[in-house]
C-alpha cells in the first residue's frame, strides 16, 4: 500500500503529540532505570547547614501575605543562619505595613516604590542578600517546617546548585489535597529526570539556588522558576535535584479563567525560554539536551502539530484518492475526542472515577492555552510586570481560617533553635 505525502503528514503529526505525551515518559523512564541513580542528600546537622536567605517577591498581596509571614517564622531552620526578606515591587495595598508589623521578629521588607516586574526585583534584591543560599516562594504558598531544611541540606555537596521541592495543591476552600492525574504525571517525569541528573527547572512555590550560580534574570522574563535553574545549570554544570521531602502547598486557582490565564502565562514563558536557553540542546549538555527537547520543547509545539493533524485529516477525508475508510475513523477519533473535552467541562467532581472522563478536557485545554501563550509571546507586551492570579477572597485564604493563623502580637519572637514548630494543618 503507497502512503501519499499527505497521509505521512497527518500521521506524522498525530505521532509527535503521541511521542510527547506517551512516548517520553515511558523513555525517561527506562532511561533513569538504565542509567540514572537515585540522588541522596549528605548528611548535614545544624552546623553544617548553609545560611539562607529566603526571598519573596511580591506585589499588593494584602490577602495572603500575614500568613505567608507567620509560616515563614515557624520553619524550623537555625535562626542564626536565615534572613527572611520580602521585597515589595512597588505594592499599593497593604502589603507593606501588614510586613513591617513582623521587623521585629526578623522579618526584612524591601519596599521598592515603583512596580518594575520579578526579574527587576530579583536582580536588585539579589546583592543585599547574605545567605550563602538563596531560597525562593510565593506570597501565597506555605512550606511545611522541615521544607527549608530538607532544601538546605544538598548544599553540603558542591556538586549540588539548584535544589526543587514538592509542591501540593489543595483546595481553597476545604485545605485538601487536590493533586490531580496531570500533576502526578508531571512529578513522575521530575522524579525520572532527577534520576538522570536532568531535571528541567524548578516550581516557582519552592526552591534554593546556590547564591554563587545565582544568574542574573533578563527583565521581562515569564517563568524565572525555570530559567533561573537552567542558565544556572548551563553557566556552572552544577546539579539541579528534585527533593520530595521538602513539601509547600499552595491552593489552586479559584475559577476556570484564572487557571487558564496562568496557563497561558505559562505557554508564553516556554515560548520565550527557548531563545533564552537554546544553548542547553547541544549534546555537550547530555541528558539535559534530551530532557529539554522531548519534554518542554515538543510539547511547547504540539498544538500546531494537533492543529496540523486535523486539518490534514479532514483534507485526507475529502480526497476521492485517499483511503476514505482509514481516514473517516480517524477524523472519527479525533472530533469525538474534541467532542468529549468539551463536554467534560460539565462532569460533576464526584465521583473520583470521573475524572478519566475530564482527561481530554485537561488535555485540550492546556493545549488551547499553549496555542493562545504563543501569540502572547508573540504580540503581547514584554514589560514583565505583575498580574496576578485570582486568588481566594480574605478570609477564606490559607490559614486564615486556621486557628494556627490567627494574628500573633507583632513583637512575636521566632522560636528557639531547636523547638519544634507547629505543624500547619494544610500539609
């Protein structure tokens, strides 16, 4: 049987996006069987801990921005070893008084009084800090004591730049952890890649850079949690680990739109990052070149591909000399598949089992978000400042509703070396 050019087209099409979303895994996966190693931190008590410096950047985050403070007090990290800052990039809420309430606790705030975006802020911030590791978060995601700790500890090897921790979502609304399949998905592959010693960036919720590979950030970039990691790693060879002991949560996004739009935030981030780190694909880079390629880049593009797919199978229907048999069930396939994404949008949460059913929606609409972040990379402005995501409203924020995050006196004293902190309940 002779394949027309058009039907390899249409097939190759369909296969890129098979190979992106099926195919990697089950290749890193064997590969980090074959030749990874399960990375192990040294060993490291209190005086060989390095000191920190934990930043976060934020912008008019009045609602989240106590209890981000008061849990940053109650990690258990030697207290003469961590500066806690927060810099303000030019917030017009509350947000710097609610901070300077906890200066005497040891809380730094760094008010800058204009709004110049992350990377700007980063860069300015950056000099000032003393740690010999710099610790990055979110004004609304809460680390588990031990978080900062486990971070921490890989540093006592050389080799290690870059640590990654685990992040957990949970409802906003209950606490519970609502990680869902597409989540797992994507920590199995970190964990793989981890193994193989090229794990692709880090989560923005969680992670230190050894302040020495700390790179300066391009203003206007849109996702600093993977570039920072990457051009540290491409700058020094250091190692960027994953560790799944060093736990943060963070709730996920109140409605439908605001995850959409951080998706395609996000899309438009992975867009810019390749003219930032092409470099990283030369095979002189190893597995990280592999990793890079299969993982981010492809799947960066297959919604052309997807696109490309359908076209070129309705033009395979239409074609009186192609096989109308092979090509119908194949249109078949992909409209029912688009058919059944749109209606998952109305699939109730329970029972568990239904989410299956919402894969082709998750699926699709992390493409469709892909497909938008590309034109805003393209068009959109390139300023880099801040917008951020819809979030819970006051009172229902984490640990607001917490008696664990009531309000302290703001001479609260951090505790003693040593005390063992309380828990928060969300993790």
């Amino acid at each position: 049987m002779t394949v027309t050019p058009l039907e390899l087209a249409c097939w190759l099409c369909l296969a890129v996006v098979v190979f992106a979303y099926a195919g990697y895994p089950v290749l890193v996966y064997a590969l980090a069987k074959l030749f990874g190693r399960r990375p192990e931190p040294p060993p490291a008590d209190d005086a060989h801990l390095p000191t920190v410096s934990l930043l976060i950047a934020a912008y008019n985050e009045e609602v989240d921005i106590e209890a981000r403070v008061l849990n940053l007090l109650q990690l258990d990290y030697p207290r003469g070893k961590l500066e806690l800052v927060i810099a303000s990039d030019g917030s017009t809420d509350r947000t710097n008084e609610i901070v300077r309430k906890y200066e005497p606790a040891g809380v730094k705030l760094v008010a800058y009084p204009e709004n110049k975006g992350k990377a700007t802020v980063l860069n300015r911030t950056l000099p000032t800090l003393s740690g010999e590791v710099v610790a990055l978060s979110d004004a609304n995601t809460h680390w588990a004591p031990d978080a900062l700790r486990n971070l921490a500890r890989w540093f006592a090897d050389p080799a290690v730049g870059v640590v990654c921790g685990k992040l957990v979502l949970v409802d906003p609304a209950t606490g519970r952890n609502v990680d869902g399949l597409y989540w797992k998905y994507e920590t199995f592959l970190k964990k793989c890649e981890s193994k193989l010693g090229a794990l692709l960036g880090a989560n923005g919720a969680i992670y230190a850079v050894r302040k020495s590979h700390f790179p300066t950030v391009q203003p206007g970039t849109l996702i600093d949690d993977f570039v920072i990691p990457m051009n540290a790693r491409r700058a020094t060879g250091c190692r960027v680990v994953y560790d799944t002991k060093a736990v943060a949560s963070e709730e996920t996004a109140p409605t439908i739109r605001a995850e959409f739009r951080r998706r395609v935030r996000i899309g438009a981030g992975g867009y810019q990052s390749i003219a930032l780190l092409w470099p990283l694909l030369s095979p002189a880079h190893g597995w990280v070149a592999l990793t890079f390629f299969c993982h981010k880049i492809i799947r960066w593009v297959c919604p052309f591909f997807l696109l490309a797919g359908l076209v070129l199978n309705l033009l395979l229907f239409l074609d009186p000399s192609a096989d109308h048999t092979l090509a119908g069930w194949l249109l078949a396939a992909q409209l029912g598949f688009y058919a059944a994404a749109v209606a998952g949008n109305w699939l109730p949460a329970r029972p568990r089992w239904l989410r299956f059913l919402r894969l082709p929606t998750l699926f699709t609409s992390m493409n469709v978000a892909l497909f938008f972040g590309f034109f805003r990379w393209l068009f959109g402005p390139k300023t880099g400042t801040w917008k951020r995501t819809d979030r819970t409203p006051p009172g229902r924020e984490f640990g607001v509703s917490s008696p664990e995050f009531r309000v302290p006196n703001p001479s609260h004293q951090p505790p003693s070396p040593g005390a063992t902190p309380r828990k928060h309940s969300k993790l």
